[in-house]
C-alpha cells in the first residue's frame, strides 16, 4: 500500500495526482489522502483508489491514514501549515514503519535560502530525516505550470514578471516529470538506508524568461516588484504563496544571467522517470 498526499490535484501542477496515475498504470495499491471529498475524490474512488479525507495538518487524520502503509509521497500546496503538516506527517510515518517517504521540496532549500519558504522546505527535510523513515527530498525547479498561470491571468496576452531583462535565467521543470521522479523512487526497489542520498535534484531545463514568453508565443513583460505583488494576491489570493513568489523572482532577478550552484539540467528525470525531461516548448505546445 502506497500512501500520496496532494491526490485530487491542483491548478499549479497537481504531482500527488500524476503519481497517483502512475502508481496504479504499474498495479499498485494507492491510498490517496484529499483534504475535500468531492467530485474528484469521487473519480479516485471510481479508480479503485482507496480515499481518506482529512487536514495534513491534524495528526489524529494522519495516523490512521498511515497505517499499513509501506510508502508514502508527501506534497504541500505553497500556503500556511507546511512545517505542521510536516511533523504530524512524519510522526505517524515512523510510527506506522513506513519505510520511504517520497517528499517534494524546493530546488534550494537550505538554511541560508533566498525565500522563506525554501527555508521552510529545509526545516522539513530536517524533521523527515529525523523522523527515521528513509525520505528522499525531491528538489524541484519552478514548475512550468506556475508560469502558465501567470500567463491565463493576463487571458494568455503577456508574461508580466518582476524578473528584469529577458535574459534572466530560471530553472524549470514539468510537474509531469516531477511525478515521474516520484514514482519512480516510490517503487525503487533498491534499499533504503542511512548510507543513501537523501536528496534528489529534479530540474529540467534552464532557460530565460524570454524563451519561456517566446514558448508561449507572447511578449514578457518586465513589472515593477510593488505592481507584481499587488497583481499576484489577485492571481493566488494567499499570503504564502505570494510572499514566496515575490521572493523567488527577486531572487531570480538579482542574479540576472549569471549561475547559481544549483542551475542545471540533473539525470534524475532519466534516470527515475524513465524518459528525457519535458521542454519548455513542448510543454506550452500541449497547452494549445
């Protein structure tokens, strides 16, 4: 029995979704654990999936959820709760014995990290790796379908972005292959131990914001930080999610052109996923 967090989706990507298909194409047992049951819980009954509904956050939803589970896949949507949802997660982990939980964290998280919230996601890597349950940290880039969203917010007329010139470089990286990722180490039977890697980069392409708006076949737009915030609460209606964005492009901008030490392409999608990573292009071309 596997257990994925994150099961009905999002707008934003959606992996515990794509790990949920992926997982039963190979014939396993999936649990799926939704904060709401409604139509698409109803659709991962109709899969043959077993549901749980409850708050991630709440460790009396948790522990039951957990129990009898061998595997487990653990995503938070960029809103308040991570580091509750965290321990409650990696509490009952350990008690229930699972032996692997697959956790999707931020491409730089570390104690240092130029936003909260990957300085959050390293706060969580800490607690898995404590809890004794042989987590994989998938260190992802910013998903393309974050773009995407800004993009349907101007009705697919223009990319508007904090991000300066359009020669700024961004690591980024398909949700699709994310999961794949996910999956892949989910049903890894190589063994887990404390002499493995627990970190696992997932990037698929670096590219600048220019070929990312010319990928979606629209002008960037270079906006100042202060109208991007205000533009952004409308887009997300969170305060999380948009401190963490209005971070993540500061960032981004600060460093132009130039390298970080996490940029770059890894084999993880290859190697995990089982194919090469989706492009940008290819990626914006789907959506058409």
């Amino acid at each position: 029995m596997i257990l994925v967090t994150g099961a009905a989706g999002g707008s934003q990507g959606g992996t515990g979704r794509q790990v949920v298909d992926l997982l039963l194409e190979r014939g396993e047992e999936v649990r799926a654990f939704v904060h709401s049951d409604d139509d698409r819980a109803a659709e991962l009954r109709k899969l043959g999936v077993e549901v749980v509904v409850g708050d991630l956050c709440e460790i009396a939803a948790v522990r039951p959820a957990l129990r009898g589970v061998r595997r487990a896949y653990f995503t938070y949507p960029v809103t308040a709760g991570l580091l509750d949802a965290t321990a409650a997660f990696a509490a009952a982990a350990r008690e229930a014995g699972v032996e692997r939980v697959v956790e999707v964290s931020q491409l730089d998280a570390s104690p240092e990290a130029g936003t909260p919230r990957m300085r959050r996601h390293w706060l969580s890597e800490q607690v898995f790796d404590w809890a004794g349950v042989g987590a994989v940290h998938l260190r992802a880039g910013v998903f393309f379908e974050n773009l995407a969203v800004v993009a349907a917010a101007s009705g697919n007329r223009e990319l508007a972005l904090p991000l300066g010139g359009p020669d700024t470089l961004i690591p980024l990286v398909a949700a699709a292959d994310v999961a794949r990722v996910g999956a892949g180490l989910l049903l890894d039977p190589g063994p887990v131990d404390d002499t493995a890697d627990p970190v696992c980069l997932v990037n698929g392409q670096m590219a600048t914001i220019g070929e990312v708006a010319d990928a979606f076949g629209i002008p960037y737009v270079d906006v100042p930080p202060e109208e991007w915030e205000a533009r952004a609460m409308e887009i997300y209606r969170d305060e999380v999610a948009v401190e963490h964005l209005t971070h993540l492009w500061a960032l981004f901008r600060f460093i132009g052109a130039g390298h970080h030490p996490v940029y770059g392409v890894y084999e993880s999608i290859e190697r995990y996923g089982g194919r090469p990573p989706m492009t940008i292009r290819e990626f914006a071309q789907g959506l058409r």
